[in-house]
C-alpha cells in the first residue's frame, strides 16, 4: 500500500495544501517537521493520532523532525476557552525531555532529529520579528481565524496580545526550518492547520517557495462525543505515571463495537488484511470482543512495548478471575507495575483518591457505602486505615494496589 493509500485508509486525512495525495508518493522532497508544545510532561491519546500518522510517513521514506517548542511553550498553544497557565522554565524543560521521549518511542525512526524553537527565539530581537514577520501578516487575516473569533465573539473569555501572536510565532517556525534544513511539509492535528498556513504564508513571501501542511482529523471520543486530549478533562496519558498500563489497556478494550474498527486503523501498526481478518471475527461473534482485544494489545504495544502488553493482558485475566483475596502480598506487589499505586498507612478514603479509583472523598465515600469498594476481595464501607499491601478495587473493572 502506497502512503497516500494507506493515510486515507487509516483516516489520517483531513485539510491539506496538496491537491491530490498522490503527490506524497513521488515527492522529491522527504522531510517534515511535527511540533508540539510542553504544556505538560507527557502526550495523550490525542497528540498519539498524530505521532502515528507521522510514524506512517517514516514508514514510507520520509525524515521526521520533532519542534518541541522551548518558546511556543512560555506562551501556550491558544484554547478556545481561556488562556493556559504559563508554565516555568524549569518546567518546560522537564516537559519537554519527556515528550520527546515518548514521540521517538511511538516514530520508531533511528533518522529523528529534535530541534527546539526557543534556540532561535532567544536572540530574536523584537523589532526584528516585527519588520520580517508582522509586516506580512495583515490583521483581517489574523482576525478571521477561528479559535480568535470563538474568544472575542459573544460570550467569549478574551485573547491576550501573547496568544493572539501565537500563530505568528508558530509560522515563523517552518520559516526557520524551511531555510536550515529545507523541510516544506508539515504534518499537525487538524485544529492546528491554520498556524501550519502562517508558516506556508511566510515561506511564499519571503522565500518565494512553495510548502505545504497534511494533518490528520481529531480523534472524537465515540461516547462522550469529545475530542481525545488533556483539555477536554477525559485525558489518557502516555505516561505509565499518569495513566497506568493497566488502566490504559483497559480504556482500549471498553471501546463501543461501533468504533473499534475506526481506532484499529488509527492507533494500532496491524494492516488492512489483519484488520478486515479481525473484523469479519468481530462480526461472526461481537462477544468476544476480538477486535478491542486486538486493539488494547496494538495500542499498549505501541506506547508501552511488547513485555508491558503481554504483562498487562495477564494481569487483567488473573483480575478478573476472582478470588482475589488468594493473592499474596508478592503477587500484589508484582502487578504494582503496572496498576496505580497508594501509600500504605492511609485511610482508604485517601487512598481511593490518590491512586485515582475516585475523583473525590465524598464520592468514595458513596460508592463503599454502596458495597462498591473492596480491599483484598473484602467489600469495605468504612474509612480504615489500610496498613498492609492491598489490592483496592472499584466497581467490575478498576483496580489500584497500596505499597
């Protein structure tokens, strides 16, 4: 399957600068750039579309360079409803060591190249950016864009100078990128395509070149109607730390059948005979969940490694086998890898919001008074200290141990 055939198949096409995909399979030039900003220190499942359908590209010849922005990042990415916390810099550093980690885990390119756009920001002068960058832009252009008028529009929350001159920043990016190391196609999510257009604008006027920018749909959660990421509050995270192997494998096989074809092609390396092969299983017999298997495993192999996967998928069977007060304090300990974990010595209110089983005490306080909380296979309805290695569970399928 060509690259323009398999990025229509998996679904990552959305708007696009190129008039005919085609054009992706014999292009002369084979370098793009991704950007992502360090607004926190690790990527969702939203920005994971992304990284897979550049991870498509790499697959069929082209370089990938990675902007994780130093600069972007002191600003924020503009929200559609207010302005983001800045972040300090010793923050953004972290941030941003982290998501490059986990982008070049999920490329898979020995070829990736991180560059960072604070390195060329920092001694950018503000007249300087003013005359080569300003001057080309006219507001009327900047006024239309979208994410502008949903903040100055009627019942809109406002936009700062700083985040209104985002997308100029962003544009000056490709600019930048197209003069060192002559990339001219940029891949983003689908609500980044108008900064990408900054850029396509800077390069035509200034350099007299043509580039262009390929992005991918937003994944919508299929049963929130959400798009997936960490500003819509239903975040998965990449990180092990945030969202645990457990609980992300988990997210994956709870998909609704109506999706799981959809997010087989997204999120999982498996190819067309595999999926129609896994599909036409799911359709001879739906319970058996064989396609959301195969997409728990595609995904969490991807973000977490072959071992995690295999792991986690034993894990849950033994979970879900019950008896779980047979279990001993080793095997607990064990399946504390991959499971979100609290300090012992608490009171079981605190622990089942520390490892996240419940958003607050008062909640938890309802589900064990509802005979939904269990400790080592023992329902619990009072706040007990726990003081002892322990399996917590929630409800059928969410689980937390204490260390």
């Amino acid at each position: 399957m060509k690259l323009s055939e398999e990025l229509i198949w998996r679904g990552f096409a959305a708007e696009t600068t190129i008039k005919d995909p085609t054009e992706l399979d014999t292009r002369t030039s084979k370098k793009f750039y991704w950007g992502a900003d360090p607004s926190a220190d690790s990527l969702t499942i939203g920005n994971l579309a992304a990284a897979m359908m550049c991870a498509c590209f790499v697959r069929h010849g082209y370089e990938p360079y990675l902007l994780v922005g130093g600069a972007t990042g002191q600003i924020g990415d503009p929200k559609d409803n207010g302005e983001r916390d800045l972040k300090s810099l010793d923050e953004i550093e972290h941030n941003k060591a982290c998501i490059a980690a986990q982008m070049k885990r999920v490329v898979q390119s020995p070829d990736l190249t991180q560059v960072d756009n604070y390195d060329w920001f920092k001694e950018m002068k503000y007249l300087e950016f003013l005359r080569e960058v300003g001057k080309v832009f006219s507001m009327t252009q900047l006024l239309d864009r979208q994410f502008v008028q949903n903040r100055i529009g009627e019942g809109g929350s406002g936009i700062s100078y700083a985040e209104f001159s985002y997308t100029l920043i962003q544009g000056y990016d490709f600019l930048h990128l197209y003069r060192t190391f002559g990339i001219d196609l940029q891949l983003c999510g689908a609500d980044q395509f108008g900064n990408c257009s900054s850029g396509i604008h800077l390069i035509k006027r200034l350099e007299g070149a043509t580039a262009d920018a390929w992005s991918t749909p937003l994944v919508i959660d299929p049963v929130t109607g959400r798009k997936f990421g960490k500003s819509e509050g239903n975040a998965v995270w990449l990180d092990a730390k945030k969202t645990s192997v457990f609980d992300f494998y988990q997210f994956w096989v709870n998909q609704p059948d109506e999706a799981v074809e959809y997010l087989l092609k997204i999120y999982t390396l498996l190819e067309k005979p595999e999926v129609d092969e896994i599909m036409k299983k799911q359709a001879k017999d739906p319970g058996q969940r064989v396609a959301q298997k195969a997409l728990a495993r595609g995904t969490t192999e991807v973000v977490h490694g072959k071992d995690a996967a295999e792991a986690v998928i034993n894990l849950s069977d033994r979970l879900f086998a019950g008896n779980l007060g047979e279990l001993s304090g080793e095997e607990i300990s064990e399946m504390g890898v991959y499971l979100a974990q609290g300090q012992m010595g608490k009171k079981l209110l605190d622990l089942l919001v520390e490892t996240g089983l419940c958003a607050s005490k008062g909640e938890a306080r309802k589900l064990a008074a509802a005979g939904a909380i269990s400790v080592n296979g023992v329902k619990m309805t009072e706040d007990t200290a726990v003081d002892q290695i322990a399996l917590l569970k929630r409800g059928k399928n969410k689980f937390a141990v204490v260390m």
